[in-house]
C-alpha cells in the first residue's frame, strides 16, 4: 500500500506559519468570502506577514474580492510553487490553475485538490494564514482540522435563525472546540444576539448590512475604507490580543 507523502509535506510547508484561521459557515450567502478576504487585506495594512489561500475549490471567489485576473496571473515555481503576492498579502487559489471557472469536484477529488494545493504551495513565515472555505462543514473542514492541528475556526453567521441554527450543530461536533469567534454578518438595526448564547462561542463583532459594499469588490483600497473593514478589525484586535 503507497503512503500518501503530502500530509507530511503540508506540515513541512506551514511549519513557519504562526496562526491559521479559517474561516467558515454552515450557510452559502453570508458573505464568508468577503470576511476571510477582508480580514486578510487588513492584517496586511497592519504590516504583518499574512497569506490568504481560497479552499474553496470547486468555487474560489477571493481573487473578485482582491481584483486579480486569474487568467493574466501564473504563480511561479521555485521547489513548489510561490503564491502570487497582491496588495501586500501572499494569496493562492485553484482559480490560477482553472483561469476562473468552477471546478466541479466532489468526495475524494475534493480531498486530493485540497492536499495538493497545501502541499505544493511554499508559504515561508507568515504571522497569520487565512483560509477560505466552502459553505457547509464537509468534506474541506474536516480536512482542515485532520492536516492543521493548530487551526482556529472563525464562524460567520447572519442574524437568521436558520445560519445561527447551524452554529448549534456545530457547537456539539469535535469541531466546535476549534471555534475562535463569530462574526455576525449583515445585521438588521437593533440586532440583539441573543440566540448566539446557546453555542457557547465568542461574539467577535457584529457588522450591520451595507448595500454598498458590492462597489467596493475588485477594488482593496475602497474596501479597507469602509465601515465593514472597520468592523472586521474589531474581530482582529480581539482575536490577536
């Protein structure tokens, strides 16, 4: 029976990363993306070492938050491959690889994608490593949390009972004691959360809904201005203090 060697070699690979987070959600349309992007764009402002990898890999969409044109970026190769750096963070995705289309995967192809991305892909050091994911807590986050030891979860929710719900579920698996924070997504007025006790995990902060925030996607320096990225550092401070 041959032994899988990338397991061993994800590990040599983040061995200078401090900290991975990934980002998840137990609903589609929550704006995920656009957290794990921002955040990203934001320790990088700070002048921190960080890298941000899009795990979403039958549908990767970080590179529309950063502006970068799959189709026009090859990420080169140097004993692996070296993530292209954009707006002062190091970023990878299968998007450079399928020039932008979906990749339809499912059971095992998911899981070979997911180790073959971490394992070829040369981080070096890195105070902070962001990973983006695909909705749900299949097959991906599970891989996360089998060949990442240390990784912290950061959940992000919206207000309704049916996302919030999926948080409870999460709460009772084994993953739920890798959940770092939640982040309360596009929030009414006087959103009050109350429901988010019940999963026992940490409020990092709680972002109203902004029906201007799509004009900023492609564009950092507009999002780095605005309110949500304001947001989005508050859950930075408290998860780094």
């Amino acid at each position: 029976m041959n032994m899988d060697p990338r397991p061993l070699i994800i590990s040599e690979r983040l061995k200078e990363v401090k900290r991975v987070l990934a980002v998840v959600s137990g609903k589609g349309g929550v704006g995920k993306t656009l957290v794990a992007s921002t955040m990203a764009l934001a320790l990088a402002e700070r002048r921190m070492p960080v890298g941000l990898l899009d795990l979403d890999v039958t549908n990767p969409s970080c590179h529309v938050v950063l502006g970068v044109e799959p189709s026009k970026e090859t990420p080169p190769e140097d004993m692996g491959v070296l993530p292209v750096s954009v707006h002062g963070l190091k970023f990878m995705s299968l998007a450079f690889y399928t020039r932008g289309e979906a990749l339809p995967l499912r059971g095992a192809g998911v899981d070979d994608v997911f180790k073959e991305l971490l394992a070829i892909t040369r981080w070096g050091m890195l105070e902070a490593l962001i990973l983006d994911t695909p909705p749900g807590f299949g097959d991906v986050i599970l891989d996360i949390a089998n060949y990442i030891p240390g990784v912290g979860f950061i959940a992000v929710t919206t207000p309704s009972r049916l996302s919030v719900e999926s948080l409870r579920r999460l709460a009772k698996t084994h993953l739920g004691g890798r959940v770092v924070g939640v982040i309360v997504n596009m929030a009414w007025k006087g959103y009050i959360p109350e429901d988010l006790g019940k999963t026992g995990f940490k409020l990092l902060t709680i972002i109203p809904y902004y029906p201007d925030l799509e004009a900023c996607l492609g564009n950092p320096g507009m999002l780095l201005k605005t309110e949500f990225a304001k947001k989005i550092d508050e859950a930075l401070n408290l998860l780094l203090k």
